[in-house]
C-alpha cells in the first residue's frame, strides 16, 4: 500500500510538473508572442504587405520546428539511451525534469534557428551574378547566398551534436551518484554499485556517435574556411589583399590537410575513450613508451593545427613574402581593385581631366551659369533654428531635419531648402494619441537668396500654407507620418475632434479621411493592442470606437524598415511637395551583401553595396510604395523573387517622383571612403599609396572639418555618358592628396531623371596646382578688409559663423562661394550677413551672392544712377528721396522685428513682418521706375 501510494505520488507529481510546464508555455505565448504577432498581422493587412508577413512568419515557424524538432528529439533519444544504460535507476521526478529539459532546449534551439528564415528564402530564390571569382571558379551567389545556407545546417549539427553530448554526461553522473549525509550534517556524493562503469559508459554508441558527428562538422567548418580568404585579410600583410600570395598557395590548399588534422584529432580522442584502460595500463606499466604510437599521432596533429599554420606559415612570410611583397602580390592586389570597385559600383566612374584654361573666367560667364545662379549660400543647419523660430508658430509644432532639393520654378530648376512642420509631444494620453495627431505644411526657401535682414526667404510658410510660387502648392498639408513621430495615433475617435491648426484664438478641427490603419472593432482587438502597447486607456476609453482607427508606426524611417528589414535605409529622408499638392517622404533602399570575393570590406561597407530601392510614403495616409531602380542588381531580383509584388518597376515611377529622385548620402561617402584609394588602378601606385585622396576639410563655424558632401546645379553636357544638362542637380565630394590641402579632384553623382546614379569624377592634373578649400580658407583670413570686418563684429559681441565653402567648376574654371552668418545674443536664430567669393588668389566680401561674383571677378557692381530727369511724372529726387524714407522705416522695423522675436513676441513679430513685407513691395516698385 505504501508503495502504491509513493507511485502514485510520483505520477501525480510528475503530471503537475507537465501541466505547469504547458501553462507556463501557453502562458508565456499570451503575454509576449501572441499580442505582438497578432498586431503585427494588422498592421500588415492594414497597409497592404501582408503576403510579406505571411512569408516570413511561414518560414520562421518552419525553421522553428525544425530546430525545435531536431533538439528535442535527439535529447529525448540520448535520455533513453542513458536510462536504459542505468536499468532505469532514476525517479520519476529526475525523468520528468529530463524530458522537460528536453522539450525547453529544442525549444530554445527552435528560436534560435528560426532566426535564419532569411538565409533560407534567399538561397531557394538565389540569383546569379554572373562573375566567378579567380580561384575557385564559383558565382559570387554561391558565396552570398548558398555558402551561408550550408553554414546554416552545420550550425544546427554542431549545437544538437554538443547539446546531446553535455546533457548525457549529466545525465549519467546525477543518474550514479547519490548523496548521503553523515552524523554531523555533511554531505558526500558517492558512486551507486551495479552500474555501468563510467568508461563503458564514454565507451556507448551514444557518446560515441555525438563526437563522431561533431568531429565531422568541425572539420567540415575547417574546409569551408578556404573561401573565407576570399574577402578576409592576412595578418601581417602591408598591403590590404584578399587572397593574397600566402593565401592562393599556402592557407586555401592547407585546409585540406588542417581538416585531416581535426579528423585524425578526434580520432584521437574516440580511440583512447575506447582504449580507456589498455592506455592507462600501458602507460602505468611502461610510462609514455608504452604508448609510442598514440604520442606520435598527437604529435602529427600538433603539428598540423598549430605549428605548421603559426611558425612554418609565419616564418615563410616574414622571410620570403613580405621583404619580395611588390612584385609577388601584384596579380592578387589588382584583383582586389578590380573586384572592390565592381562590387561598390565604382568601375563604371567617368573620369575627366581638368584642363586650365588660358583667359580668366568672365562675369557674364558665371552670372549666366546655373551652378553659379543657384549657389546654396542658405546653409541648411542654421536655416533650422530660423525656421524654429519664424514658423514653427505654436508650441506643439517642430522642425527635425532640413532638407535640400530642387524644383521647377518659373520654368527654371531652382535649389531650395525645405522642410516639414511635424506635431511634436504632448503630455496626456488623449492629447498625445487622440487630439495633436498631425503636424502642417511645410517650409520652402530659395537657397541662393535670404531677406534684406539676412533671414530666410520664406516661399512656402504659415498654416495654412501660402506659397509665393504658382508651381509649389499645398492641398494636403497634414502629416500623420513623420521623421520624428514615433508614437501611435487614433483617429476618428467618438466625440472627439482631432487638433488641426491654429486660427486666431480659434483651433479648426479635423476628422481622418482616409480608410487607412487597424480598425478597433471588437473588443479582442482593444484587448491584444493594450498588451502590445501597456496603454490601458485603449481599453477604458469612452472617445474609442467601432470607427476608430489606430495608426501604428509613424516613423517612416521604422515603417520601411518593417516592411524590409532586408535592405538597409539612408539615415537622410528627403521631404517634399508633390505636383499633386501632397506631402512626401523618399528613402533610399540600399542592398548589401558580405563575401563578395576580393571585395574591400570594414564596419560601413560590408563588401557590396548597390542603390537599388526607393520607397515613398505619403504624410498623412502613410502609404509606402518600393520602386526598383536598378534591377541589374542580383540582391534585389532575389528579394523580388522572395516576394512578389512587394517591388514596383521603376519605369512606371510617376515623372513628378522621378524628379526629386536623391542619391543615399551614406552610400555616397562610403563609397567616396573605398574609391579615394581604389581609384588607383596602378599596382605601384596603390601599393606605395602614391596617389592616396583624402576628402577636403574647411573652416565651418569655426572649426576645421571635414567636407561633407553637398548639391550644386552642374553643367554635364560635356561628359561623356550623361545626358545633355546644364543643371544636373548633382552631389558632390572634393578631394585633396593624402598630406597636403591642394585640390585633387572632386567626385559628382547625377541625381535627375536620365542620369541618375552616373558618377564621374574631375581631376587635377598633378603637376597643376589648384587651391584647395582649406588654401581657399587661409586667402580669406589673410585678407585685410575681411578679418577687419570680422574683428569688427566679434568685437561688438557677434559670432561670426562661417557657412560651407562651395567648390563651384564654372566654364572650365573654379570658383569659391562661402556664406557668412552672424549670431549676435539678441537674436535667437544665426543671420546670413555677407558672402564672400574668392577666385585665384583674390577674395572678396559683398552683401549678396550676385555681389561677390561680380567683385571675385573684376566686375563692377553696378549702383543707380541719378539724372536730373521725370520718371513717370515724377523727378529723380522725389523716387530716391521716397525711398530713403522707406529703407529708414525699414531698418526702423526691422530693428523691431528683431527685439520682438528675441523676446519671443511671436504674434506681435508676424504683424510687424507683414508691414515689412509691404514695404519691400513698395522699394520694389519705386525701383522698377528708375531709369
């Protein structure tokens, strides 16, 4: 009866044990898994991208059963083996641990791997590059795509291989041993009688078979590791080469024999578990010459893994590689030219030589020039704080990012500066989430031109939004979506009008129109979405209804990242106006791949890199649509091929999207990063670094720093290759050699519709001398009347801030425009006070950027002249004395103007400005009435 009841107990016990293990599961599934995949699959349905959802989940849990499946069988079958090994000694509480060990571990396992859904899809819908590599004849997709799946498996091998071995080995030591406690409280562990010892045990098929198996992929890891030489350095080498010398011939060929090292290793190890006790006899009987044989395999193996790869290896080349390198690495460091500027797409660069011209470059020549004309003398980082503080208008709005672009002005393409009004926070969850739901409108500036006060000219402004240009209109000014709107919306909620802009002491309200986002309409929905989100007004709320929509993931930045997590987003959205008056977002989609043979590669470019996706969300419906411009690209065809219907052709990109089309800054100076060396296509030259490019440093704001890349309108119709513009909208990094400040050559991208993504790059000769920006910067502090016009200001308790310096090529000719700005204590926002432009060795200081062309260059800036005679029934003198008296109201209120906005008198500031504005229309016509 007592042993029925302990049975019983066991049973019992065990029972609980596996329904609290389920529980805990299914419990663990509710609160974490299940609320964050069921909104994950709304918000997919609610964009329309759910077939990526479905894919990925599919193919996750696939790979999850089958690691789960794969572990937790193996471990259930070793634990078998282990109790049949030990007649079943153990309590139904260690089985019942072991097996629930068993199924966590494989779930555990089953996570892990599901991870690698990736790897899978894009090797069952690999695409071929179509380039092989030098050494081992393979596409470049067998090591991007293929090899990883291969590693994939092995991985999977190796951790249930390891799993298997470590918890039988528990297994037998706990199933064997027993703890007894003496008289005086201490505990002993001692060994039970009767069962299998512990060297017939190491000697099953259990343990024997897991380091067969594990012995097998390690030494399948040693093989495959003669293709990672193909994108790995050597260390030791001078010269950064993949599969170099020592690679080709000694390391690639050796790990054959190093995999034989690994197998006879673990034949080793398998043969004295084995031969456990004759070892120990003969070596207790005859010391080590008892087991001469053995000795001399480890030895062998010795020799093999580690003397033969470190001295042998080390010693050949330190003492016939490295002092011979030049001329025995040259085939192996010009396939690595070759291969890295393929992989980065910088074999196809057209490459100019920049020829001096023998005259001077003219003023009708620049002035007429469209680089010259739209000169960005509005610098787009203190044009911020101007915005903050002319047009943010109200608290809860904010300006994040400014953004440069062009548009079709008057016929003409002008530069500007622009940038969206986005909602910034507010405290309460109603007023965050229900009420200040969207920022307004939008910013636009010329970016040649400011005020007469230096502040911006503000083209597009004000909410709701007035524009001074007929081809820049806004008709849907709200943004729900946004570069800083990071948290969750609800719209049409019951009763509750959402905040939609300022009128007077009024606010106009808004209601959303657009079916978009996760309908609330049932009460399992408000319930999963309150776990995901630990809001649990989502839940009590009376404002929430069976109308009311949620709109998750405002970010754009994280939007497209969920959606494809695949490709790697520019940190740098472009913010515009479409012809269709609406607000947008575009985001470069870069594609990148590792291995990529003979490829350059560090922590920013991992060895491929293509521009190849553009995604546009809308402001406020969120919509994202993924156009392909670059379907040559194998990594893109493959993720096309993954999921269908996620890419959109990029021939049938509307032609308003096509013109504001901008090249990823991030991919840009990665790229200027790894061809500021590789452009050297000489083996000489590269290896003694005899042409080695840095990008140029200027003065900006007072420091010395590095030239960030930057837009100008550029004449191309002479580049071979490029389509005929005269005002390429292009982006731009000059470069100066390694060790010195003269100009090397400056790298361009084309960024209009027709060229868009050709590079090209204008060098200087060597034997020439161009002045490079930070020479450009020591004329301008070494001229008299402009460190005299500094000094001046400072002394008067103004910083002098000092704009990028424009490497501008004019007709064959260079010229330099750099924007002064003033920060006086009672302003709040930086002022552009004067540009300065230097040609040759002459610099000079104007008011405006028109002035300072026409000075740089010889020119005379041309004043009224003032005639004795009647201007439309009116004398001379009276025009220009009625415009003396309104340039003094002028300065007057400007004056004004200034002290109301370092007081943060905004509403008084805007009356003021408009009096402004009026006067300036007037000076305007008095103006067009001289002669």
């Amino acid at each position: 009866m007592k042993m029925l009841n302990s049975e019983s107990g066991q049973f019992f016990s065990g029972k609980i044990l596996y329904i609290l293990l389920t529980l805990i599961l299914i419990l663990s599934a509710v609160l974490f898994v299940l609320p964050g995949l069921l909104v994950d699959y709304w918000w997919f349905e609610s964009i329309g991208y759910l077939q990526v959802f479905m894919i990925n989940l599919e193919y996750r849990l696939l790979l999850f059963f089958v690691g789960w499946i794969a572990a937790s069988f193996f471990l259930l079958l070793a634990w078998r083996t282990v109790k049949r090994a030990l007649k079943g000694k153990f309590s139904a509480t260690a089985n019942n641990l072991f097996k629930g060990f068993s199924i966590v571990a494989g779930i555990l396992v089953g996570l892990s791997f599901s991870g690698n859904y990736m790897t899978v899809l894009s090797f069952l819908n690999r695409t071929s590059w179509n380039v092989a590599d030098p050494i081992f004849a393979q596409d470049v997709s067998f090591y991007v795509f293929t090899l990883p799946f291969i590693e994939m498996v092995l991985n999977l091998v190796a951790v249930v291989s390891v799993l298997v071995l470590v918890s039988s080995v528990f297994a037998y030591v706990s199933g064997i041993t027993v703890l007894e406690t003496d008289a005086y409280g201490k505990t002993t562990a001692k060994r039970k009688t009767g069962l299998i010892s512990p060297s017939k045990f190491l000697r099953s098929r259990l343990i024997i078979g897991s380091l067969a198996i594990l012995v097998v992929t390690s030494a399948a890891f040693v093989w495959l590791k003669r293709f990672s030489y193909l994108w790995g350095f050597t260390p030791g080498a001078s010269v950064p080469t993949h599969a170099d010398y020592m690679a080709v011939n000694y390391l690639i060929p050796y790990t054959w024999i190093e995999s034989l090292g690994v197998i006879l290793l673990g034949a080793l190890v398998i043969y004295a578990i084995l031969k456990l006790e004759r070892l120990r006899d003969s070596i207790d009987g005859r010391g080590l010459s008892g087991v001469k044989k053995e000795v001399a395999l480890l030895a062998v193996v010795i020799m093999i893994l580690f003397i033969i790869p470190t001295v042998v290896f080390g010693a050949i080349n330190n003492f016939s590689v490295r002092p011979n390198e030049p001329g025995i690495q040259e085939p192996y460091l010009e396939r690595t030219i070759e291969f890295t500027n393929m992989a980065y797409g910088l074999d196809n660069i057209i490459r100019i030589t920049h020829l001096p011209r023998s005259d001077s470059l003219t003023t009708q020549e620049a002035l007429e020039s469209p680089t010259v004309k739209n000169a960005r003398i509005v610098d787009y980082r203190p044009v911020m704080t101007s915005y903050e503080e002319m047009q943010r208008l109200r608290a809860y709005y904010a300006f994040y990012d400014v953004d440069v672009d062009r548009y079709l002005v008057g016929g003409e393409k002008q530069q500007v500066v622009i940038s969206g009004r986005e909602m910034s926070y507010s405290d309460g969850w109603q007023n965050q989430h229900l009420f200040f739901t969207h920022g307004f409108g939008a910013v636009v500036s010329p970016a040649n031109r400011v005020e007469i006060d230096g502040t911006p000219v503000l083209a597009v402004k004000d909410i709701p939004p007035k524009s001074e240009w007929s081809d820049i209109e806004i008709s849907s000014p709200r943004i729900y979506f946004g570069e800083m709107t990071n948290d969750y919306a609800i719209v049409n909620a019951k009763d509750l009008d959402e905040f939609d802009y300022p009128l007077g002491e009024t606010n106009v309200g808004y209601r959303y129109e657009f079916d978009r986002g996760i309908k609330l309409d049932s009460i399992w929905k408000k319930l999963f979405i309150w776990s995901y989100t630990g809001d649990l007004e989502i839940m009590a709320s009376g404002y929430l209804s069976e109308d009311s929509s949620l709109l998750l993931h405002r970010n754009i930045h994280y939007r497209v990242e969920k959606i494809a997590p695949f490709l790697r987003f520019d940190s740098d959205a472009l913010f515009f106006i479409g012809q269709d008056g609406g607000l947008y977002y575009i985001l470069s989609g870069i594609t990148e791949a590792s291995r990529y043979p003979y490829s350059y590669s560090d922590f920013n470019a991992p060895g491929y890199l293509s521009d190849s996706v553009k995604a546009f969300v809308k402001a406020d419906t969120g919509d994202v649509q993924f156009y392909i411009i670059n379907d040559d690209d194998p990594m893109v065809r493959t993720y096309s091929k993954i999921y269908p219907g996620i890419f959109i052709d990029g021939e049938e990109m509307s032609e308003d999207f096509r013109r504001h089309l901008i090249y990823p800054d991030s991919l840009f100076e990665t790229q200027m990063q790894i061809f500021s060396r590789y452009q050297m296509s000489d083996y000489q030259a590269f290896y003694q670094k005899e042409d080695l490019w840095l990008p140029a440093e200027e003065k900006y704001h007072g420091a010395v720093t590095r030239v960030e890349p930057y837009t100008i309108l550029f004449d191309v119709s002479n580049i071979p290759g490029l389509e005929n513009s005269r005002d390429e909208f292009t982006l731009i990094q000059p470069f100066t050699p390694y060790g010195k400040q003269n100009m090397r050559a400056w790298v361009g991208v084309a960024q209009d519709p027709g060229n868009y993504g050709k590079m090209f790059v204008l060098e200087f000769p060597k034997g020439e001398l161009e002045r490079g920006p930070m020479q450009v910067e020591a004329i301008i502090d070494q001229d008299g009347e402009i460190s005299a016009q500094f000094t001046l200001w400072e002394g008067a308790g103004s910083s002098v801030l000092r704009g990028n310096l424009l490497v501008l090529p004019v007709a064959g000719d260079i010229l330099y425009i750099e924007p002064v700005y003033l920060s006086a204590a009672t302003v709040p926002y930086p002022q552009l006070r004067r540009v300065v432009a230097v040609y040759k060795d002459k610099a000079v200081m104007e008011d405006s950027l028109e002035q300072a062309v026409i000075a740089a260059l010889g020119g005379t800036i041309p004043v009224p002249p003032v005639e004795n005679r009647p201007v439309d029934n009116q004398p001379v003198e009276n025009v220009y004395a009625t415009l003396v008296e309104i340039v003094r109201e002028h300065l007057e209120l400007t004056d004004k103007y200034l002290r109301l906005m370092s007081e943060r008198k905004y509403a008084e500031a805007g009356v003021v400005m408009e009096k402004i504005s009026e006067l300036e229309e007037e000076m305007k016509k008095l103006i067009a009435m001289l002669p």
